[in-house]
C-alpha cells in the first residue's frame, strides 16, 4: 500500500515532469519524459528489478537516464558500471504557513536572465554533472516562466545569486524540486529562505519533496516528515 504522502509526490512530479518535458509517453507502469540533456522515466506501479534492468537499457544516445522508483524493495537489479543508486526519503509537510527568516532577499524569477542566473546556482550548487558545462536554458527552459504551476525562487546574499529552487503546484500538493546553495554561500539559512518564501507563497497546500542527507535536517526542522523511500538510479550520458 502506498503512503498518502507518497502518493502526493508521484502525482506532482509526474504532471511537473509531463508539464516541461519536449516528448511524453505514457506506458502501463511508468511514464518518460525527454528533455535535452536526460530522459526521465518515472514508475508509476510496482514491477521488479526485471523491469528495472531493462529500462535502464533504454538510454537515448547522447541523454543521461534516470529512473525513479517509488515501488522498489530491498532487492536492485545488477547495474551497468555507468550507473549509479540511491535510495532517498520521500517527505511531505502539511498545509501551513511559514515565515521567512530576516535579512533573506528572495524573489520568485520574473525574467529569463533571473532564471539563467537561478539554474546556473541550482547546476553548480548541486553540482550536477549532467548539465555541465552549463548551456543556458538546458536545465530550466525559458518557457517554465509561463507553465501553469511552475515559479522559480531565487535568493541573494550581499548582491550576488546564492541559492535557487523552483515549486510545482498541481492543484492538489506542491513539489519542491533542487533546492540548493552554492559552496560559498552555505551557512547563511539561504535554503530555509528560498522554502520558507515559497511555503508561505502557498500555505493552504501540503509540500512534497526528496530529500538529500545534506537537506534532510533542514526539512525536519520545517515540519517535514518521511513517508516513504524512492530508488533513484542515474546512468550517465551515453
């Protein structure tokens, strides 16, 4: 049986991913999604480390791949050597507000050079490798400014870009998706800042996200709990 809160994510980040995505389809136990640089399949049902394993075959040249499994057990499927697994908590908050801290300037991206300067602090607070060297729009598009649903958060400290994320509302919960700060800027509470702005943005939806080791502490601490574990498995461009 899967969480409620579980049950909350799958169905945000499925319609955000379907919302962004270039190609879409749909099949009987997960749904892909391509975009430049990966193709992003997320299971929709349980299956097996069979299944699992075959659709890690599916890489489209020059894409890296990432499953997403909210179904899996204890059991992976034997990985190519390009692969790599984790396992994250699924957390969900209830609906409610929070106050952003003081002295935090955070806006909700406006333009496309807010969003150039947002994705470049998400790619390289992360890091993540599968978007560099950074190409402008390949990992937040210019058109997520105009989604239904999509608002982009970006906060500075002493007047420069240093830390960014970005919310999806699908009517029902609200995602929150690559919340991060660059290494120089750590320390200061700018990610509490970017969550709390965006939480108070929409206090009458729950909030749903994965979290990393390093953000766990600070979603707890905001009213987060776990319910549930996701199999994330990324193999890298091909």
């Amino acid at each position: 049986m899967i969480d409620f809160g579980v049950g909350l994510y799958l169905g945000n980040a499925g319609a955000m991913w379907r919302a962004v995505g270039e190609e879409v389809r749909v099949e009987s136990d997960h749904q892909r999604v391509e975009t430049p640089a990966v193709s992003r399949i997320l299971m929709t049902r349980a299956t097996g480390v069979e299944r699992i394993a075959a659709l890690l075959e599916s890489r489209v040249e020059g894409r890296a791949l990432v499953i997403e499994d909210l179904f899996a057990g204890e059991e992976s499927p034997a990985l190519p050597d390009d692969t790599r697994l984790w396992r994250v908590p699924v957390m969900v908050r209830e609906a409610g507000d929070a106050v952003p801290p003081d002295g935090a300037k955070v806006v909700e991206v406006a333009d496309e050079e807010e969003l150039a300067a947002a994705e470049r602090v998400i790619v390289d607070g992360f890091p993540m490798a599968v978007y560099q060297p950074l190409t402008r729009g390949r990992a937040l598009p210019a058109r997520v400014l105009e989604l239904p649903g999509w608002r982009v958060w970006l906060a500075y400290r002493d007047g420069a870009p240093a830390a960014a994320g970005y919310t999806y509302d699908d009517g029902t919960a609200v995602g929150l998706f690559w919340l991060a700060t660059v290494p120089e800027q750590r320390g200061h509470g700018l990610g509490r800042a970017v969550l709390s702005t965006a939480i108070a943005a929409q206090p009458d939806r729950p909030f749903t996200l994965i979290a990393t080791d390093d953000g766990l502490p600070l979603y707890e601490s905001m009213g987060f709990r776990a319910a549930g574990t996701t199999a994330w498995y990324s193999r890298r461009r091909g």
